[in-house]
C-alpha cells in the first residue's frame, strides 16, 4: 500500500510542475511585423535652440536626434532666445535618417531692426558705445537679436541713452525728445550721478567745485564732470540730512546735519568736531574775529579754533534754545533767530531781543524764525514760518537800523519761504514753494517759476551762483536745476 503511494505522489508532482511550465511557454508564438522606424537629426547655427515636435517641448536642444520616429509628418519648431521662431514640416520614412539644419544668419527674417527718431532730428547716433556713420533719423537693419545700447548726442542737448532689446522679425522704434541744455539743465538721480533729488543746501568754493546738501543722501561733490556722494557709510558724515553748508576763509566747507557737525578740507575730513550740546545744526556762520559760530537745537556755540563755547537761555539773554537762523550784518553784530521766541540780537556782550511785541509788525507774521540775510545797505532780512493754527501767517520781515517793516513782493507769494541766500552781486534770493524771487530793493523784484523756467516744480529749497555765473536751483522732489546765464535771467 505504501509503495502505491509513493507512486502516486510521484505523478501528481510531475503533473503540477507540467501545467506549470506551461503558463511561461505557451509553444510556438506568432511573430509580429517589425517596423525599423525613422531618425532625426536637428542642428542649428547658432545652436542651442529649443526642440518641438507636434508643438511638444522635447526638452532636448540643438544639435540633437530624435530616434524610432513612426513614419509620417511632423511639426518641427525651434525656439532660441530673441529669433524669430522657426517652423517646418518634416517627412519621416521608415529606415531612413532625416536631417534639419537651420541657419539662422542665412534668412533675413530673424534680424531685427532699430529706426531711431530725435527730436531735434541729426543727431550723432552711438550703437554699443560705437559711433555711426548715420544721424537720425535712421533704420538699423539686419541686427542680431538681443539687447543694444543706443546713445543720441546733439550740440547743447543732454544725450539721451537707453538699453532696447530687438527680436527677430520685429522693428524696435525709439521717439527721443532731448533735452535742450543751451540753457536750462536738470540733473536727478535718474540722469546723473547727484544720488537725491531733495536738495536742500547748495554752496560753490573757489574752485567752482559745486557742493550740494541733500535731504536724504549726504553731500554731493560736483566738479562739473562727475558727482561724488559722501555720506554716513563712506564718509565721518553723522547724517544723511544736510541742514547747512559753509565755506570759511580757509576753504574749509563745514557741514551742518539733523545729528551733528562735520567739516572737510581740501585733503580730506577733519576730525576735531566734538558732539556739541545740540544734535541738530541749522545754521553756521564766521565773523571778523576768526569765530564759527554754530546754531544748534540746544543752544548757540561759539568756536575759536582751540574750544567751544555754549549758550543757551541758563547763560545768556538768549529767548531760546532751538537757534534756528543765524546771520552777522556789517557792523559785526550776530543775529540769531529762535524757533517760537523771535530773534537775539548779539553786539559784543549785550542782547538785544525782538519779537511780534516789540517788531510792531503791522502783521503778525509770528515769532518761529528761520534763516537770515542782510544786504549790502546792512538791512536785515528775517523769515518767519507760517504756522495758521497758532494765527502766524508767516513772510518775510526787515530790519532798516531803526524799525522792522513787513516785506511784500508784488504778484509773489511769501508765505512759505524755505530758504534765503545772497549772492556776490549782494542780490537776495528768497526760496518759496512757489517758485523763485530775487531782488537788489524790495521794490522791483524779479521771480521764477515754472510758467517762465524751465522748472520741474516751484518748490524750490535752496540757490547759488557758481563762478561761471550759472545759476543752480535745488528743488523738492525734482533735483538741480542750473541756468547758464552772464546774470540777467
């Protein structure tokens, strides 16, 4: 009985394993047609181009191939950068190798164009730094594609300069109005190097070297080709905020800020400014005897070249701290005005002050000061800064020697005065928000603005004349202005 078993056991193994073998080989399989396909091969001048087929991004790029393509048509189109695109139909065969081989310099379809308009028309016509033979206007014609620096240059014109990008099969057109500098010429931080367009201080030395205060951005040197920024990163600049500048007999410019005192010769920055009392300085000025003489925040210094000297209301007759404007007449007395107590008057050791009582001002202009200048018949000029909440309108005053009088401009508003200076003709300019005025007598002012300037905006902060005898206008918002004049705007 147990040899029968082992006997069956035996043929039920060879029968499983049988069937199994069967799932694998099933006997003799049919064979299928086979197809060898077709090969493409695409190249380009110049290559690196981008491969489609059927509008498929292969994601493969010039020169390369294409292996077991079905035969029949295709739609091959290449992309490379600023080209034209370009697009074919290929025919694949069985077996058989297809190549492409694009050049794109060969077809005048993938240059690009420039057509170069000015207004004034004939200008020189610069291309990558490169001066043509051609002036507008003008078509530049089978341009590779890309970016192209182009340049317009016209006689008392600033050049105009722009970067364009041409494409394959397109025209780029430039309409370039340049600005006529015969003139007038604005500089901004979009045209030039000046880095602000506040500028709120403005001073020449002997050198006609142009140095300009901005609001926000430091000093700026400007030596009549290149402006150089100095500021609280490059330079011992405590701050951005220039509030004054001046040039005393040395040819020292001495440099007042919103958080302190600088002050930069010939060779470079001096560095024996000590942090005064008060942080922000609004006025500097040097009198006969060799002092400077610094408005603060805190009170008025007095230097000697060796120390300082402070004073403030505990120590003097000073009616308050925050000095605001200074100024020194031609019998050596120093005018001082305050932020909300009126103006000091020194004369070696004795104070005098005025305000809106004893001023018997015929309006109430108010008692916050600002910046002073006296003329060449030792008037003196004080501006008031309108406050309407307080009833001070604001404006400019005068002091004749014997009595203060109210200052008016006919047809200009004096309101909101933001700067007074007075150039080497002993003419007095006054700085509005509405433009410009300047005048030898009171009585027969002349004043700019944007209807008869060719100013930006008539918020004008600061002006000076250069020894060239040019005119430049710092404005609020719109940078340096200068007008080439032989004095007689």
């Amino acid at each position: 009985m147990k040899k029968y078993l082992i006997i069956i056991g035996i043929f039920l193994t060879f029968i499983s394993f049988y069937s199994c073998e069967q799932d694998v080989y099933t006997g003799i399989t049919e064979v299928e047609e086979h197809y060898e396909n077709g090969k493409l091969i695409i190249k380009s001048n110049p290559s690196g181009a981008t491969i489609f087929i059927d509008n498929k991004n292969m994601g493969i790029i010039t020169p390369d191939s294409l292996n077991w393509l079905a035969a029949k048509e295709y739609t091959i189109t290449l992309k490379l950068g600023y080209f034209k695109d370009t697009t074919l139909t290929v025919s694949i065969q069985d077996g058989n190798t297809t190549e492409l081989d694009i050049d794109y310099f060969k077809n005048p379809g993938h240059f690009g164009k420039i057509a170069c308009n000015t207004t004034p028309p004939k200008a020189a016509i610069y291309l990558n730094d490169s001066l043509q033979d051609d002036i507008t206007p003008y078509t530049f014609t089978n341009l590779i594609p890309g970016f192209y620096d182009v340049r317009f240059s016209y006689p008392e014109h600033r050049d105009y300069a722009t970067r364009i990008l041409v494409h394959g099969g397109r025209t780029t057109f430039i309409n370039a109005v340049l600005e006529d500098t015969t003139y007038w010429v604005t500089y901004n931080s979009f045209n030039s190097g000046l880095g602000s367009n506040v500028i709120s201080q403005l001073s020449v030395d002997k050198e006609n070297i142009k140095w300009i205060g901005t609001k926000d951005n430091g000093l700026v040197k400007y030596d009549g080709n290149n402006f150089t920024i100095f500021n609280k990163e490059n330079s011992p600049l405590p701050a951005g905020n220039i509030t004054c500048l001046n040039i005393d007999a040395n040819e020292n410019l001495w440099i007042g800020t919103s958080l302190g005192l600088a002050v930069r010769n010939k060779s470079g920055w001096l560095t024996h400014i000590p942090n005064l009392q008060g942080s922000y300085i609004s006025s500097i000025v040097f009198d006969k005897n060799g002092f400077t003489w610094v408005g603060t925040d805190k009170g008025l210094a007095r230097y000697n070249n060796t120390s300082w000297t402070i004073f403030t209301t505990n120590n003097s007759s000073l009616p308050g701290n925050f000095i605001t404007g200074l100024a020194l007449d031609n019998n050596g007395k120093l005018w001082v005005g305050t932020n909300a107590f009126g103006i000091a008057m020194l004369d070696g050791n004795s104070w005098t002050t005025w305000n809106m009582t004893n001023m018997r001002l015929d309006q109430y202009l108010g008692n916050s000061m600002r910046q002073m200048i006296v003329d060449k018949n030792n008037n003196v000029y004080a501006v008031h800064l309108q406050d309407l909440k307080a009833g001070e309108i604001g404006g400019l005053s005068m002091f004749d020697g014997q009595s203060w009088k109210v200052i008016t401009l006919a047809g200009f508003p004096l309101f909101n005065i933001t700067n007074v200076s007075k150039d080497r003709l002993e003419r007095i300019w006054i700085c509005t928000t509405s433009g410009v005025a300047y005048f030898e007598d009171p009585s027969a002012p002349s004043f700019y603005n944007m209807q008869n300037a060719k100013f930006l905006t008539n918020h004008i902060l600061s002006t000076v004349i250069d020894y060239n005898n040019h005119i430049w206008f710092g404005t609020s918002g719109s940078g340096l202005t200068k007008y080439k004049q032989n004095y007689g705007m």
